[in-house]
C-alpha cells in the first residue's frame, strides 16, 4: 500500500488527492498506481536477472485493458483462462508467444481461438482434455504445445475457496495419474509436450508449500526424465499472498530466491525455463476502492455506515470473509494539522484506522454532498446498499464518520473490479490509473442503459 500515503492528513494515490479523483470521477471508482503495477512486476525481473523465467500475470486478478498494457511493455507474459481474457490480451498489445492458457474446462472453440494465436502453452487439467486439444490441433493442421497442471496434493494453507492443490479439488491431474497423462501427450501426434504446470492456491503466505510443490513436481520430472519424456518449462503457478491486514509474505524476491536455491540442488535444475503465473501479487496493493459515506444509522446498538460501493463492486467480503482496510480519505483531524504536519506516512497496517480522534471535527472536500455534521466515531460495520445481509465490506471498524465522507478500501487491486457484477442493477464502478499527479480513466462507469440493452421485450 506503499503508493497511498497521507499528505497532510489527506490520503494520496501517489502524487494526488483521492478526494481529487472522487470529484473527477466520482464514487464509486478503483483507483490504481500505475508505479506500484510497475514496482512489483519489476521486483519479480530483478529477482529473476540472469535466469530463464517468463512471470506470466494472471489477467483474472485485474484485467483491466490499461493493467495488460502497461505490464505488456514491461515484458510480462500472461496467464489466461478463457477466450475472452485471449482476447483482452490480443487487444492490449500482449505477446500471445508468452501467453499460457489455463483453465480446467477450456472449450473447443476456445482453445482453436488459442492456437490460431500462437499461444506459448496449454496447460491441461485431464485425459479427456489432451484428446480434444489433439483433435482441435489436427483440425488446424497444427500441434499444440502442452504442459499438463499437476496437482501436487499440498495443502496452501489459505482459505478453502482459493486452495487449488488438494487432492480434492477439481483442478489438475493427480500426482500418481500424471505420467500415464504425459505417456498419453507424448502419443498424441499433435500435441507437443512442452513443460510441466502447478498451481496450489491463492494468498499463500508462506515458502513451504511453494517448496512442497516444487519437490512433487521435480519428483515427476525425474520419473519423466527417466522415461524419455523431456520438458522444456517448469511453471510453478501464482499465489504468492499481499498483505491485507497483519500477513507478512515472504518477499517477491524472497520466493524467488527459495526456488531457485531448490533447483540448484537439483541435476538439471538449471536447464529449465521458469514460469509462474502471478496475479494478485502483482495488482493487489496497487488498488484502492474509493468509495463515499451515504448514511450513518445505528439498529438494536449496531453501527452501521452505508457507503455507495457494495458487494456487486467488491465481493471478497461477502465471499470469503476477506479482511479489506479501510481508509478515512480525510484524516479527522485533518483540518487541524494541515500546514502543521509536513511529513507524509504510509497508508495501511493494521490498525491505522483506530487513530481517529473522536472529538476532531471533520470536512468532506466532496463538494456536492459536502457534510459540516461532526463526525461520530463507533465501531462500523461498512455496508453497501444491496438488498443481502452478507452485503458487508468491513466489519467492526473503529472510525469517526460523517455522511459524506470519502473512505478508500484497501488493498483492491486484485479481485476487485475482476469479480464485481451488476447485481441490483448497479453499474460497475469506473477505474483510474493515477500516475504521478495525472489521473487517466482506464474504464467508465457503466451506464444504466447499457446494463440492459442486450435485454428485449417479449412480443405484444
Ligand atoms: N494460475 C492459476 C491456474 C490460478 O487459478 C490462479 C488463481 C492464478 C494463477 C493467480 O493466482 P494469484 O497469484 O493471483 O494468487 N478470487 C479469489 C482468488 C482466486 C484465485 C483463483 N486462481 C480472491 O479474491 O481471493
């Protein structure tokens, strides 16, 4: 969350006020820093230097055309898990060279729209799959490249909705059940067997079950080696977790530095290509969701703020119980330190919110729904205006809050905007690239209309 910090007691995205952008664009609106992008995918290149490795970003987390570009010039490959994300690719500029097509039901016309494209890689979940993609490839004259998702059976520690690698889950080919598959690709006369594919789950924050996985996959590469079956690419999946509230991953370069230690280790560790699909370790803390105060109300001693984003915008909440921070955009005691405190401090870390003075009035710079109440400082359940109890953004939040002010959820980069939807007829929100002082709208608020143009009328 380094790219929002306090000026002033007045939250910035880099160089510029939110409560700038709230007036600009209003609310509710996904406000990105373009160098905090930049910053982590560049982390994860300087860690690589000198190494074969391709970090293909994981277009689900934030697909957002502007995101795909600017990580397109800085050489990102790209993860992809349908026609749709192929496309958004394609349209921003990406490399389909260094794109790999994910997914544990990719259709035919899917996966011709891929190879038509020249995609680097299928990674490839079944049997089943590798024979369709072997008829789909001949039906073109071409071979495909494969890399078949093996599932590890490791446990990611994270929360069940995100664990991709237990045994249980639906995603990959059994560990005991994948050099049958691979004896299988190799047969298939166009298929090409290109690397082998992992991916155990999402915000993990720890290195074992990276390590774990690794060791399972290198298990399977030297039992491959040992039947004839060459790989070219390792590719060890995403999930490395952001921090939210109290979480401490390891570092970009950390994680990096752990796998490389394990193959050096290995035989022919070093002969591999390195891929990895990163996604929210990318966007995750580059994004905020600003978002405006519309009622305060309290019901049988509960507070609640009803604030105009909700569950459509962010589903995270709502989904897993995800823990998102939430930013006063004006500080309380804003108006009384302006001019006074020179210095800025970084936004976020757990706790950060329960500074609030309860006495210290408040301004909303919003200059419609400008708010002189004081504000009243309880504990808050942040709610959004969706008909659904589970309509919750953050719960038990220590804040001073007067209708109308301005809040930013944090750490929304990922899995934000990605996952929201028009439930309640709500138009999705706009989003906002800011980069140094400049603000460019990246995408605009829907409008109401074009929510149900596709719709029509039954006739009279
Ligand atoms: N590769 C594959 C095959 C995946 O399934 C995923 C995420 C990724 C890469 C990227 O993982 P990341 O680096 O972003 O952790 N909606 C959930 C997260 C779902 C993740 C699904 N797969 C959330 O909001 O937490």
């Amino acid at each position: 969350m380094d790219a929002f910090t306090y000026r002033h007691g007045e939250l910035l995205a880099e160089e510029l006020a939110l409560t700038d952008i709230a007036e600009r664009f209003g609310t509710p609106t996904y406000v990105y820093s373009r160098s905090a992008i930049v910053e982590a995918f560049s982390e994860f290149q300087r860690a690589a230097a000198g190494r074969k490795v391709l970090v293909c970003y994981a277009l689900k987390a934030n697909s957002n055309l502007a995101v795909i570009d600017l990580l397109a010039r800085q050489g990102a490959g790209f993860d992809i898990v349908s026609a749709g994300e192929l496309q958004r690719v394609l349209a921003a500029g990406g490399d389909p060279g260094k794109t790999v097509f994910s997914g544990v039901g990719k259709s035919e016309a899917e996966m011709r729209m891929a190879l038509q494209a020249g995609v680097r890689c299928f990674n490839v979940e079944s049997e089943s799959e590798l024979h369709h993609l072997n008829r789909v490839a001949a039906s073109l004259g071409k071979r495909a490249p494969v890399s078949l998702r093996v599932n590890p059976d490791v446990d990611a520690g994270t929360h069940p909705y995100i664990s991709t690698g237990l045994r249980e889950n639906k995603f990959g080919i059994a560990h005991e059940a994948a050099l049958a598959a691979y004896r299988t690709a190799a047969a298939l006369p166009n298929l090409q067997v290109v690397g082998i594919d992992c991916h155990i789950g999402s915000q993990i924050t720890d290195t074992a079950p990276f390590l774990a996985a690794l060791d399972k996959v290198l298990e399977l590469v030297d039992t491959l080696h040992a039947e004839g079956i060459e790989l070219h690419h390792l590719d060890l999946g995403g999930g490395l977790g952001i921090r939210y509230s109290d979480e401490t991953p390891p570092s970009r370069a950390a994680l990096l530095a752990a796998v490389f230690e394990r193959l050096q280790r290995h035989p022919r560790g070093q002969q591999y290509e390195l891929l990895f699909e990163f996604g929210r370790s990318i966007v995750g803390n580059a994004g905020v969701l600003l978002t405006r105060v519309e009622y305060l109300k309290e019901n049988g001693g509960r507070h609640f703020a009803v604030i105009d984003a909700a569950m459509n915008d962010l589903m995270r909440p709502a989904l897993y119980e995800a823990w998102h921070e939430v930013l006063p955009v004006r500080q309380p005691n804003a108006g009384a330190s302006a001019g006074v405190d020179s210095g800025s401090t970084r936004a976020g870390g757990h706790g950060s919110q329960g500074s609030a003075s309860p006495t210290a009035p408040t301004t909303s710079s919003a200059s419609a729904a400008a708010n002189t109440a004081q504000p009243i400082e309880a504990v808050y359940d942040i709610v959004g205006p969706v008909c659904e109890s589970g309509d919750w953004l953050a719960r038990g939040r220590t804040l001073a809050l007067a209708e109308g002010d301005l809040l930013a959820i944090g750490s929304a980069g990922a899995y934000g905007m990605a996952m929201s939807s028009n439930y309640n007829t709500r138009p999705r929100a706009a989003e906002v690239i800011v980069d140094g002082a400049q603000a460019h709208l990246v995408r605009e608020r829907e409008s109401i209309e074009s929510l149900f143009a596709l719709e029509r009328p039954l006739p009279r």
